[in-house]
C-alpha cells in the first residue's frame, strides 16, 4: 500500500473535498493503483539532471512598462458571484 | 454538392466568387446539426441565432468587398474558450450559469479573421479525459460508430468536424486532447508549440502543458487556421514572440531528401495490427516522395506516462482551488461556515475524474512526498525534452502512431482509470517536451474506424509538419470515407 485511508482523508481535507465511505474506499484503491505505477520513474537516476523542466520553453521574466489600460467594470467583475453586494462579494462569517 | 462538406479552402473561393454567401452556409451547417447531432451530441450549444447575425455582417462586408482569411467559415469552439456573453462551463456543473465577461485570445482572432461562431463543443470534464465521457452534459459519439467514443478530451469538436457539422473546430491539447480525438474521429489535428498560441481565456487544466490547436479535415485548412490563431499575445506571458510564417506556402513543397524518424520505442508491442499496418504504409509513401526513414531512439519514453500523472494532476490542483463556489459558478444552498460551503461545493460541483486528479495532484505535491513525486517528475521531463533534442538532429520529423488502437466502446474504460491513461501514451510526450505535433488520418480498420499517424517536430517547426502532412495528403494513397450519418 502506498497510501491509506487516513492520509486519503487528510488529502481530501487539503484538497477541500469530501466523501462517502464507498467512494473513499474506491478512490483510495484507484490512487494506489496510480501511484504503484509511479514507482517506476525510481529507476531512472536523475541526480545529476540539472535544471528541472517545470516549463518548457526557457524564458526570462516578461516585463512590461506599468501603463495603465481599460479593465472588467466591478460591475463586470461580480456578475458571476453567487452572492455579491454593492462592490463586494458575501461570503459567510470567517472571524468570531 | 452539400455546402457542409465543404473544406475551408474550398469555401473561401466560393465566398471570394460571390457565388455562396455567408448566411447560406450558416443556415446548412445548422440543418447538418438539425439532423445528425441527436445522434452524435458534438454540441452542448449550438449558437443558431448569433451565428446567423454574424452571417449578415459578414455578408455586408463582402459586398463592400471586404474579404477576409476566413470570411464565413463556421467554426465550432471546445467549450473551454471563454465566450463573452455566451456561457462557458469547461463541462462541468461547478461552472454552469458562468458567462464570462470576454472572449479568449482565439475567440477574438477567429472573429477578426471574419469566421462565424456556430456553438460551443462537448469534452471531458476540465478537459480531463480521453474519451468526452466525463463531460457533465453526457458523452459524445463516434461519427463512424455510434457505440464508440469519439476520443478526448476535445472529442465533441474532433466529432462535429468528422460529421460535417462544421468546417474547423478549435480544441485544447495538455497530453493529446487535439491528436487523440483527431485520430479517433479520422480528422487533422494540429497541436502548435508551447507558446506559438495564446492561452488568454483558456479555462487552465495544467498551465505548463496546455495549448490551443484547430482540427480541420485537410491539412491545407490546418495551416490557414493556424496562421491564424499563432502570434505573440501580451496577454498571456508564456506566449512567445516570434514571427508568424505563412503556413499555407509551405504546402505542395517536396520532401526529396527529409529524414523520417522512426522511435523504436513506439513500434514495440501494445500497437494494434492494423495501426502497425496502416503507419506502415504512411512509411511506404513518404519513402515514394522521396523521403527516408531512419531508426531513432527516444530512451525515456517508457516514463512519460509516470511523469505527465505527477505533473498535470498537480498543475490542476493548484489550478482549480480556484473553483470555491465564492466568485462565480455554482454554490451549495446549504453549509455551516467557509469551510464547509468550499468543501460541498467542490464536491457537489466536480465529477469523480477531476477530484481523483485534484487528490493525486495535492498528494503529490504535499509535505514529504513533493521531491518522490513532483521534484523527481520534473527532472525526468528534462530527460524526456533532451530526448527530443537529440532526435531532431538526426532526422527532420518523427513518425508515431497517434494511438495505440481505433476507438473503444462507450464505457470500456470509464472504471479503470490505469486503462484510460494508457490511451494517451504515444501523444504525452509532446506536451512534455513543449513541441509541436500533428495528427492525420492514414487508414481504417477492417469494422471501418478511423487510424491516425502522428508526426512531430522540434519547437516553432509547425511549417515541417504542415509540409510532410501536405505531402503525404497529396500523394492520395489514403483515401477518406466519410462516416455513414
């Protein structure tokens, strides 16, 4: 087993999700299965690949000059909320 | 003949003559839909009144003799293109109602260019999928079989372009989402370099993978559609600024004296025969028009699999936090506090292959397990990408098979996700290495399902594989069928 039910739990928990006992149990085989095929990336001996490639194209910075342009009304910008007041979005109680 | 069977450059000298207008086309394309479309459910929103609008502008432009590359020519968009005023959900019932407040980069190109936007495409949910199953809208058939899957995750637009249902659709590519369904479906699909096309307005899966790329039924059409769609975008800062060649000057160009390469580690078990037997004969042409084909290696190969489920996933987890049911999209009715609504929306609002992707993805990327996985992921991909490199400089294309089968039924692989992956394994690795591949049908099986050859080539070299593909085209050894619908 490389991962169990508790750590599933705990990545749920991260990952803002939650589930029955049914599809826990499910996707903790499933994501066994995925990662037992993972294994073999191992035998590949990276110690002295240099640099990991997290994008592909090699590029510098793009700057650009701060000039100000048009942008989204707030109008615009809250028309998709579910629940949005004047210039702002409601959201429910987060302090005490 | 029928308009919808139309090729875009077939229709432009039609527009150009003034002997079709705009709105005639429009209104065949959408007695095409009318009809074939309870069958094959390519669209999730068919844009009937809008199109036809954009139809009569068009029109009126014609007659003051403003022609433009694709002056009337319908195209279907995947419905991950954001869509001012027109709602885009990525198939996924946590952004149904959503209706963003501008167009994709695309959107706006293909609107300038004069094309007319018919409808928004079906796909896997978040573009997760390999099969147009997930979508929450319910799976899209194979034009050449209604019982099978049209592939994925674009199979809703690699479908409507097989049927005639349109005359190019635009799609997105993060592990073969253009390739794949093209392949399946028996139509071209293109997936420009990483950069060569704006990601503005693309709804993100995994941000260091995904790009936009058209499918067209003839390659002729692929290179007029990305001419295009490529260009830098300010935008979106990974686009690259470059020039755009004219992609269609490079079609009818020979290839005496190219070198194919052939990477032995997509020949070796696991391809069907009549895949095997059709490449061969692409093999066979490209050797009559004077090409060679050269045995090459691609060692890491066998690894891409691996290293696209570390990557990708977790891409996607961090992408798709942003879906909380806080700034748009759905929201659950009931919860307790902050926590809880994030935590039931997301669950309510996503289906089982996006939480499996966003669990692998947190999980991979978690305290502990980031250098096992993700760190160690990375660092493969370096190898994978050097692979390439060193390919490049022995030959000028490479040749794979696009999938290792024709399409598989509906539901053959929806419960074992292991299964499902595998079906990407010759199309990742071009996402991996940033490059740019093309897909084109080369063949059938015996039942009549179409089968794709798979070219790549090195970054911004699209115009190399828009030659070879024309060249192959040309030479009229595969002959297309259209499907029986």
């Amino acid at each position: 087993m490389k991962i169990g039910k508790a750590e599933v739990a705990h990545i749920a928990n991260l990952s803002r999700l939650e589930f029955g006992d049914a599809e826990m149990e499910l996707f903790t085989s499933q994501l066994n299965d995925i990662l037992l095929y993972m294994e073999k990336l191992s035998a590949v001996d990276t110690a002295s690949v240099m640099p990991a490639t997290t994008q592909e194209m090699a590029r510098h910075n793009a700057f650009r000059e701060d000039v100000v342009a048009p942008s989204l009304s707030s109008e615009e910008a809250l028309r998709n909320a579910p629940d949005a007041t004047g210039d702002c979005i409601r959201v429910p109680k987060v302090v005490e | 003949m029928e308009l919808h069977f139309l090729t875009i450059g077939e229709l432009r000298e039609k527009i150009a003559t003034r002997e079709i207008a705009a709105t005639t086309v429009v209104r065949s394309i959408l007695k095409r839909i009318a009809e074939v479309d309870t069958q094959v459910h390519a669209y999730i929103n068919v844009l009937s009144e809008s199109a036809m609008a954009e139809a009569e502008l068009i029109d009126a432009a014609i007659a003051k003799g403003i022609i433009k590359p694709l002056s009337g020519v319908p195209i279907a968009l995947k419905d991950i293109c954001c869509t001012k005023g027109i709602e885009t959900t990525c198939c996924s019932r946590i952004l149904r109602g959503f209706i963003p407040p501008y167009d994709a980069t695309v959107v706006e190109k293909l609107r300038e260019a004069g094309a007319i936007i018919i409808g928004k495409t079906n796909m896997d949910e978040f573009a997760m999928g390999s099969s147009t199953e997930t979508s929450c809208f319910g799976a899209t058939r194979n034009p050449y079989d209604l019982t099978r899957i049209p592939g994925g995750s674009s199979g809703g637009s690699a479908a409507a372009v097989a049927a005639d249902e349109c005359l190019a659709a635009i799609g997105s590519d993060t592990g073969g989402s253009i390739r794949q369904p093209a392949a399946l479906c028996g139509v071209v699909g293109l997936k420009p370099t990483y950069g060569r096309v704006s990601r503005f307005g693309l709804i993100a899966f995994a941000s260091s993978l995904d790009q936009i790329g058209p499918f067209t039924k003839t390659v002729a059409d692929s290179a007029l559609m990305l001419s295009v769609l490529a260009g830098y975008d300010a935008k979106d800062s990974t686009s690259v600024n470059l020039p755009v060649p004219d992609y269609s000057a490079f079609l009818g160009r020979d290839i005496r004296g190219w070198r194919i390469g052939i990477p032995r580690e997509y020949f070796i078990g696991g391809i069907d025969t009549e895949t095997q037997s059709a490449l061969d004969g692409v093999m066979r042409t490209l050797q009559a028009c004077g090409a060679s084909c050269v045995d090459i290696s691609l060692p890491h190969t066998e690894y891409c699999l691996a290293v696209y489920y570390i990557v990708a996933p977790a891409e996607a987890s961090s992408n798709l936090a942003r879906y909380d049911g806080i700034k748009y999209g759905m929201r659950v009715e009931k919860f307790s506090d902050l926590k809880d609504l994030y935590k039931k929306t997301r669950s309510q609002g996503f289906g089982s292959e996006v939480k499996r992707r966003i669990m692998l993805g947190t999980y991979v990327l978690s305290s502990g397990y980031y250098d096992a996985y993700y760190k160690k992921a990375s660092r493969v991909r370096t190898l994978i990408k050097q692979d390439f490199a060193d390919a490049f400089r022995v030959c000028d294309v490479i040749l794979t098979p696009t999938t290792p089968s024709a399409a598989f039924k509906i539901g053959e692989k929806t419960n074992d996700p292991m299964q499902m992956y595998l079906s990407d394994i010759f199309t990742i690795s071009t996402n991996l290495a940033g490059i740019p591949g093309i897909s084109v049908p080369c063949g059938y099986t015996a039942s009549g399902l179409p089968i794709g050859a798979q070219f790549l080539a090195g970054h911004f070299e699209e115009a190399k594989l828009l030659q070879v593909t024309a060249a192959y085209e040309q030479a009229g050894t595969f002959i297309k069928r259209r499907p029986k619908i």
